[in-house]
C-alpha cells in the first residue's frame, strides 16, 4: 500500500508542478507578447540602390499599439539559407517554352546558400520534377514544356496549396516564383471571394512563404480573354501582395517577351531581405493579427505580409 500510495502522491505532485508551469509560461507570455516572425523586403522607391536599416529603425504595430521588435536580421551570411520552389503551370501556352532558357540562367545564378525545386502545376497538385537541391543545374535540368491544354490543371491555388502543404518545416526562409494566367476554372473567376486563392493564402502565411508571381498566359481561349486575364492577374497580384512577394504582369498584350527583367528585380528582393522578430499582442484564442510595418529611413517601403498567426500559446 505504501509503494501505491507514494507513486499516487509523486503523481499529483507532478501534475500540480505542471499546471503551475504552464500557468506561468501563459503569464509570461501575456506580460512579454508572443513571438512572431515574418520574412521582409526593403523596396526602394526608386532605383536599385538600397539603405542600411537597423532594428532601432523598424517598427510594427497592432492597429495603434507598437509592438516591441527583438530581432532584425539582414538574409546574408550565416543567415542567407533560402529554399526556392519554381512553380510552372501545366496549362500554360506553348509559349511558356520560349521562357525556359531564362529560367535555367535564374536558377544557375542562384547563391550556394539556396537550395531550388522544380513543379508543374498539374490536376490539382504540385507535381514535383525537382526536389529542393543544392545542385542548380540539377534543378535547371528539371525544367520541361508544358503540356499546354487547357483545363490540365484546373486551379493553379489547388496545386499551390497542395506543394506548401507537403513542405517540410524549416528554419530559413522559404519562397516561391510561379508563371501562370491565375485564372481558376474550378471557382469560374470574377470576383474578389475565390475560396481556393484565399485558402493558398492562409496556408502560405500560416507557413511563413513568400509567393510571386509572373503572369503567362493559358493554352485555349482563355489565354486570350480580356475578362480571364483581368482577373486571372488581380488574383496573382493579391496572392503576391497577401504572402509579401511581388506580381509580375505584362497587361493583355500577349506573352512577356522575355521573363528575365522579371527574375532580376526578383533576385534583387532576394538579396534585401530581412528576418523579423517582433512580440504580439496575446490574443485571448489562436488567431490572425494585422500588423503594419513602418520605418524611418525614407524613400523606401518594408514588404511583408500583411498578418500573422497568434495562439496564446505561441505555437
């Protein structure tokens, strides 16, 4: 009985201890906020050239409350780790194949800190060519033509949800460019409530990625609609804009003649990026917060996305 009765008291000893633990951690947190990350970009207003901004320089607020910023680390050196997935639409034009050679100079380019992957948007998944290598031309050698029928992938944010959601996590930054019309068939396109672009952007912001986006047009008559690729871009610039990457489009001209003036400007962001800790509000349940960034070196804009995601629990 002795032996049962001092295992029974060790227990609810512990359990008292774990509560109390937990108790406090919440109580720290609620004291101190939550820590949050984001991935930021420092975009001059004109020109390339980019200042130095220093953490004592950037500030983020809640609505009207500042939020405490505790790290502010330039993405170079030891702190440079980028994984990049390139992202191609199945249903592109046959056009998209006058883009490849670009492509492969791009990836050929890329620093020894990045590992690239190569995915075809294809029946509503990401079909990986590439897994995420340090071999660039490994990766440039993944890329193909694309099959260029219309309807073979029938939402290109069902395949980019579907190539996040199978990511694995990571501490460094991860991104990805895309080339597609961004017209989805399966919601029908024409207006600003597509359930399948918001989910692709709650799961890229849930996960911390950045996604860009080059408009190329689609095989069939939608590639040529105005109505189509009206929306098809408003729905790759707002997935661009949400997640804190950038829109490429070229208006309804066609084809972009060349998509490297694009992937330069990219590979320019890339190189004035920044990784930002800052202490939340605790919320009072998991949820999204809203939060702008603001600095006070002029003439530049800090681009990020516009929320994170907060639990009292900071998980």
């Amino acid at each position: 009985m002795n032996k049962y009765r001092f295992m029974g008291i060790a227990i609810f000893v512990s359990a008292v201890w774990l509560c109390g633990a937990q108790r406090l951690a919440a109580q720290q947190a609620s004291e101190s906020g939550i820590p949050a990350h984001l991935v930021v970009t420092v975009e001059p207003h004109h020109g390339s050239d980019v200042p130095v901004i220093n953490r004592e320089e950037v500030m983020v607020y809640e609505g009207k409350e500042r939020d405490t910023v505790t790290e502010w680390i330039p993405a170079q050196g030891d702190h440079a780790a980028l994984e990049l997935m390139v992202l191609l639409d199945d249903g592109s034009n046959i056009s998209l194949g006058t883009q490849l050679d670009d492509l492969r100079k791009f990836i050929n380019e890329q620093t020894a800190s990045t590992m690239v992957g190569v995915a075809y948007m294809q029946n509503g998944i990401a079909k990986v060519e590439q897994n995420l290598t340090s071999d660039h031309a490994l990766a440039a050698k993944a890329l193909r033509l694309p099959m260029g029928i219309r309807g073979v992938n029938g939402s290109p944010y069902f395949s980019l949800t579907d190539l996040i959601k199978r990511w694995p996590a990571s501490t460094g930054r991860r991104e990805i460019i895309m080339a597609s019309d961004g017209i989805d068939l399966y919601y029908g396109t024409g207006d600003l409530q597509d359930p399948y672009l918001d989910e692709a952007i709650d799961v890229a912001q849930r996960s911390g990625i950045l996604v860009s986006a080059i408009y190329t047009p689609g095989a069939g008559h939608l590639g040529h609609s105005y109505w189509q690729a009206y929306w098809g871009q408003l729905y790759l610039a707002r997935l661009a804009e949400m997640t804190g990457g950038e829109a490429y489009y070229i208006g309804f001209n066609g084809p972009p003649v060349a998509f490297t003036p694009y992937l330069d400007d990219f590979t320019r962001r890339l190189s004035h990026q920044y990784l930002l800790t800052f202490l939340a509000k605790p919320p009072k349940k998991a949820g999204w917060q809203t939060v702008k960034l603001r600095t006070e070196v002029p003439k530049v804009d800090l681009i990020s996305a516009g929320r994170v995601w907060v639990s009292p629990e900071g998980k």
